[in-house]
C-alpha cells in the first residue's frame, strides 16, 4: 500500500530535523552551545580570584560538552577584564566571572573604567556572597572593633589597613567612618604580598574576603577582630560580626561573586546559561569546595542577581562620595 504523502513528508521532517538543529541559531534548544565558552576572570592568574572561578569550568565542560576557556585578564582592580566582557559579542560564548569590585565600587572610583554596568552586562546568577573579615598582627593589644577603635583613637595615625581590592578598600573606609577613627590605607595588587606583610608585621590591620586569611587565623599569625557584615560565617563561628559589635553600617555590607554576560544576549540563551550554572552550583561536591574556602554558594536567578548588583552599586557610591576615594 502506498503511503500518504502526509506520512511522507512526516518521515522527511524527521530525518531533517537532527541536521537543521546544527544550523538553528544560538540558544535554539541543543544547538547551544555548540563551540567552547570564554571565562573571562578579571583577575591574575593563581590568585584567590581565579581559584574560586575554576571550581566551576570542569562541571560545566561536562553538562554542556564544550570546553570551558578561562581567560584570565587582570589589571586595574578587575576594570580591565571587565571592560573587555562588556564589548563581547552578546552571542552566549562569553560569560564574565564578576565580582562586587569591578561591577559595585569601580565604577565610582574610576573616572572611565571602560564600561557601564547598568547599560552593558545581564546578570546570569549569583555565585556566592560572604562579608568581608577584618585581621590584625597579633601585636596590635584589641581583640574586637570596639577595642581597636578606642586603641585607634589614642594613637591617632598609628595604625594602617592593607587590602588588594576596591570593595576591601572601601569596607576599611566604611570602618573608619563607623568607628570615628584615623587609620592609614594601604593598597597592594594581590591578597597573598598584603597577607605577607600583616604577619611580618609591617601593616597593622588587613580587610579581605575570609580565604586569604583563615589559614593564618588558624594558626594564630593573624587575629580576627571581626566580620565586616551582618552574620556570621562557617569557618569563623566565634568571631562576631561587626552588626553584633554595634556598627548598624555594615547589616547590608556582603561580598559577592557572580556570572554576567554582555547586556543585548538573547533571554532564552541567559536563561539556558542560567539553568546550567545553578545546576553546577547545587552540586554538593561544589558546594563543598566552596564553603572550604570560606563563602556561601548563593545561586540566584538573573532577576535577583541584578536587583542586587544595582542596590550595591548605589551602596557603595554613597560611601565613595562620603569618604572621598579616588584610585590609587
């Protein structure tokens, strides 16, 4: 019996469509991605930074079966790495791995950092938030906020505070407007020379993220004096945050990481990219290597994610223009 020529296109159709699939634009269904993804890390390479951004790629290479390129690109407390993401081809092939520096405190602080967040990137999802921790040498006689505030204060110009990026920078300026006190900035271009320095014992103090110090907490070359935020974190449950302490200043004060692409991507490709970074995110052997180092896997939807970059975009503006920071 001869068949139809409905069942025949039917069959035609069919056989088609594996080849059309190869050629459908991005984002159509499996045909994205069909080539390797740029990981742009605006960082140097074998920094804290870029450690907490490979935990992702060899996940993802496996989901998407493309490999994950990192292209590490420093410079400019994160602006450089930045500004090259926001001129990518908005085509899903670039993924910038962000953070509150370049894409919160920068843009305040430069006066042409080579972008402009709100115009030039989409966010894909969060990747951790986690507040900032305040060290000291262990010579420096307070054991809290308030006890170094009220040191600070007797010696006024005394003692110094290392950080080795924007966003730290600015949570030593926030400390010294909370606490009424008089400490001396300063910057280095990488957490590990800054760390060096706070055990020799030529810097007094050091604002960072908890995976440059803990180790040396630990081991007792550095004291916490507290976290520079609202709650308390896992690897450092005795110290007190600075909210605990009396500084209200710093309940909305966080450090985040986070994934953003160029602004004009199309939504079906940010939200596929969305759907396979929050799946790598929740497995727990990644979420375990997360929390080793100190933060908080946070994953979020694109929408969160950019109410939250823009809320501490106007944040941390408030605070440049009161403590009057410019680049260094």
């Amino acid at each position: 019996m001869k068949k139809s020529v409905k069942s025949i296109c039917y069959v035609l159709l069919l056989q088609a469509t594996p080849a059309l699939a190869q050629h459908a634009a991005p984002g159509a269904g499996p045909a994205y991605p069909n080539r390797p993804i740029r990981w742009i890390v605006p960082a140097p390479p074998g920094g804290g930074t870029d450690a907490v951004s490979r935990i992702m790629a060899p996940r993802l290479t496996e989901l998407w079966k493309q490999q994950i390129v990192v292209d590490n690109r420093g410079g400019a407390q994160g602006s450089i790495g930045t500004a090259l993401a926001a001129k990518a081809a908005p085509d899903g092939y670039t993924i910038l791995f962000g953070f509150s520096g370049p894409l919160a405190v920068n843009p305040h602080i430069f006066s042409e950092p080579g972008y402009d967040v709100a115009r030039d990137f989409a966010g894909l999802t969060r990747y951790t938030q986690q507040p900032m921790v305040m060290t000291a040498h262990p010579s420096v006689a307070a054991s809290n906020f308030k006890e170094f505030a009220t040191l600070g204060k007797s010696n006024p110009g005394k003692f110094t505070f290392a950080s080795s990026a924007s966003l730290q920078h600015l949570g030593g300026e926030l400390f010294k407007i909370a606490a009424g006190v008089n400490l001396t900035h300063v910057p280095y271009k990488g957490a590990g020379p800054a760390v060096i320095d706070v055990v020799a014992g030529n810097v007094s103090t050091m604002i960072s993220n908890p995976t440059a110090v803990v180790p040396h907490i630990r081991t007792g070359r550095l004291k916490a004096l507290g976290i520079l935020g609202g709650q308390r974190i896992d690897v450092l449950k005795d110290v007190p945050t600075a909210v605990e302490q009396g500084y209200k200043d710093f309940a909305d004060v966080i450090e985040w990481y986070g994934m953003v692409a160029p602004a004009a991507t199309p939504r079906p490709i940010i939200n596929q990219l969305n759907a396979g970074l929050v799946k790598v995110l929740t497995m727990p052997e990644v979420q375990d290597r997360i929390r080793a180092l100190g933060m908080t896997p946070s994953p979020s939807s694109p929408a969160e994610f950019d109410k939250q970059i823009r809320a501490d975009l106007a944040l941390w503006g408030k605070v440049v223009k009161q403590a009057g920071v410019k680049a260094e």
